[in-house]
C-alpha cells in the first residue's frame, strides 16, 4: 500500500487540529469544567482534586523508576530487604489509603450537598422525556407548557421533577447539575440553581435510540422578575393580533393533520402527541436542536422532518406549496 505523502498527512492533521479548535469555540458550552451552579461547583471542585492528585502519583511513580534506573545503571549498591520492604508500605499502602480515605471522605460530603438545595424551593418544573424531545410543565403555573426549553430564576433554587413517557432517559445540564436519570414508573428529583444569567445547554446523557444526540434542551437562567412574566406570557393561550396570511395559515394547522398531533392552545389544535406549539416561533431550535428555528428549516421540518432528524415520529406533512408560505407565518408569530 502506498504511504499518503508528507504534505497530505499535514494538511488531514491541520483539519482535525481546526475541528477541534472550532469545536472548543461552540456558543452553548457542555463542559462540567465551566460550572455556573452550585451543584456542578461541586462536581468541579472534586474533579481538579481528583486530577491534582493523579498528577502527583504520576509524578511520584515517574521519580521511583527514574531513580531505579539510575541506581540499576550505577550498580554500586544494593537495597536492603528492610528499606524496600519500609518504601514499599509507606508508598504503596499507607499513602494510597490516606488518599483513598479522603477522597472518599471528600465525595460522601459532596454527594450528600447535592441530595437537595440549602433553600427550599418555591419553583417547581416538571420534565417529561420523549424519543427524543423534552416536554416542560410549570405545575404552579397552569397552562405553562413548552417543549425544549426551561426558563428558572436566577439565584434561586429550583425543583425538578423528572419522568419518562417512552424509554430510559437521562437529564443533564453539565455547567448546573450532575446528570439525573428518567426511568419508566418512577419519579426522579433533582434541583437547579445558578446566579449567573444566561443559557445553558441541557442533553440527554443515556442512550435512547438513533437520534440521542439531537435530544437537547435549553436552560435559560433570568431575573426573577423576567422569569414570572415569561411564565405568565407562556401560560396564556395563542389570541395574539394575526395578519391576513396568518389567519389563513392558522386555517391550514388546524384543518390539517397537523392538529391531531399537536397543541396550540386557543385554537382547536388539541393534540398530544408531539410538542406543544403554542410558543413555537419563540424557541432556540426545531426538533430539540436538530435544526435552527429558521422560516427555511422550520418549512423543511414540515414537509419531510425525517430529512432532518431521521427516525422521529413525524411524518411528512402533504402541505400543498402555495399553503406552506401561510403556514410559516402563522406558526413564526407563537411567541
């Protein structure tokens, strides 16, 4: 087999080398190592522990066989049975139980601080995990239903209660929390809590079927005042001014297929099957992340999603092209 050429090798490598630099440049960060929430604070903290000690005993082990080669290179003396016997517990029993016990110690107490929030909390979201989306209620606010998005209160705790509609899944905001997993017939709790505004990606950390890597969802952390009124906002029904093309597009969604599947309160949309639209044209993304929330993806997801997110349980909608227009406008206004 031919060997590739000196100039090929380099230019694959300088490919791989920017991938991974663009990949380090992505806008919603997935890395425990940024921890904006107390939880992952925690996580974070035990993880450098974790890493400085490795370094250490790798350092302590790299000075041992360097200075066996050394004295094994000189030849000038031996090592007597007791110095080694002596060496061998003090560096190979006795620190590594030191270090195993107060790691051990060090784990148990942050385990037990991340079992629930110092403050009890007086929000309360409950996640519902679909192949392969996130259905998002706020039981304290009835009517306040979105699908892969969750809005909290900055600087405060929030209670989340999990649970699964299909399979096994597993909730996980990197940057917040530590993952949690949904599992058929059973609710599972964990809190969120972060005093730094903004978005935070959210994945699905167990493996759920073909399209598991496009099962996101996005944690936005607001102000509180911000956060009461976009619950207040998403909890009231789709009775905005439309124009024309959008009362005629609001006319296609609701003699079409596509209300039997899907919600848009207000209208009689009254499906649930899939997401609730009522605040589509407000969201971070078509198709838990698969797509962005563009009038071109949002068009193509219509006519054939299996394009996009191969395998997910819509499909192709026979929306006649002069229609489609209409109905793009109607849906973009739901906000």
């Amino acid at each position: 087999m031919r060997h590739s050429h000196p100039r090929q090798r380099l230019w694959r490598l300088s490919i791989v080398l920017s991938v991974l630099l663009l990949a380090g440049c992505a806008r919603h960060r997935q890395s425990t190592l940024h921890a904006s929430g107390a939880g992952a604070q925690r996580i974070e903290g035990l993880w450098w522990l974790l890493f400085w000690i490795s370094m250490a005993v790798f350092a302590e082990v790299m000075l041992i066989l360097g200075w066996a080669l050394w004295r094994r290179r000189r030849a000038t003396a031996t090592i007597k049975g007791g110095d080694a016997i002596g060496a061998i517990t003090v560096l190979g029993v006795a620190v590594p139980f030191v270090i195993l016990v107060a790691a051990y110690g060090l784990g148990l107490r942050d385990l037990n601080a991340l079992a629930a929030p110092r403050e009890k909390p007086d929000v309360t979201v409950e996640v519902i995990g679909h192949q392969w989306w996130w259905e998002i209620h706020y039981p304290d606010r009835a009517g306040a239903v979105t699908a892969n998005e969750m809005h909290i209160p900055v600087g405060q705790p929030v209670k989340v209660r999990l649970r699964t509609a299909d399979v096994q899944h597993s909730f996980w905001v990197p940057q917040l929390m530590p993952k949690t997993d949904l599992i058929a017939g059973k609710v599972n709790e964990t809190w969120l809590q972060t005093d730094r505004a903004g978005t935070y990606r959210a994945q699905c950390a167990e493996y759920c079927g073909k399209q598991h890597a496009f099962m996101a969802l996005m944690v936005v952390a607001e102000p509180r005042p911000a956060f009461d009124a976009w619950v207040a906002a998403t909890a009231q029904p789709a009775t905005g001014t439309l124009t024309t093309a959008q009362q005629r597009g609001r006319q296609i969604f609701e003699q079409s297929s596509c209300a039997s599947c899907h919600t848009i309160r207000g209208t009689s949309a009254v499906g649930e099957v899939g997401p609730d639209l009522t605040t589509i044209g407000s969201r971070w993304s078509i198709g838990a992340g698969a797509a962005p929330n563009d009038a071109g993806h949002l068009g193509g997801w219509i006519v054939n999603s299996q394009t996009i997110k191969p395998g997910n349980a819509m499909p192709p909608q026979p929306v006649a092209a002069q229609d489609l227009p209409d109905l793009l406008s109607y849906l973009q206004s739901l906000k």
